[in-house]
C-alpha cells in the first residue's frame, strides 16, 4: 500500500524513495498518473531482483525515460493548475 516500501524491503532504498516521491506527484498531479505509477512501483517491486531495479539508473535508457516521466508529470501539474 506504500509507494517504495517493496523496493526499500529488497535494500534498494533510493529507488524505494525516488518511487515514493513519484507515486506522490502522480497522485497530487491527478487520480490517473498516480495510480500509473503506483502500479509500475508494484510491478518493479514484485519482478526486480536484488539490486536490478527499473529505478537503477546506471543506462542511458532508463535515465531518459525517468527524466521524460518526470518532465511529463511537471508539464501536465502547470498545464492543470495555470
């Protein structure tokens, strides 16, 4: 029921808590973009082993698209709240 506390369970505290911020702003942002998230985080929590974890960040990839998540998340909180 916690955002991250599957990864931080899996000693993978920062993804834990970059996941825990994320499912948050989705959550502030609107009801859908939340609950996105929230289900990727139980996804990455149930099928990451050890230290492999979508929020690892060590390839290009995945810090492309946890940036282009992140952008989009801001862009759509200003588009809704201006």
């Amino acid at each position: 029921m916690l955002p991250g506390l599957g990864q931080m369970m899996k000693d993978q505290v920062m993804p834990g808590i970059f996941w825990a911020a994320l499912v948050a702003g989705g959550y502030y942002a609107f009801f859908w973009p939340g609950l996105v998230f929230h289900a990727l985080c139980i996804l990455d929590a149930a099928f990451s082993k050890g230290h492999e974890s979508m929020m690892d960040l060590t390839s290009w990839p995945k810090r492309i698209l946890f940036v282009a998540m992140i952008a989009a998340l801001v862009g759509y909180i200003y588009y809704r709240n201006v």
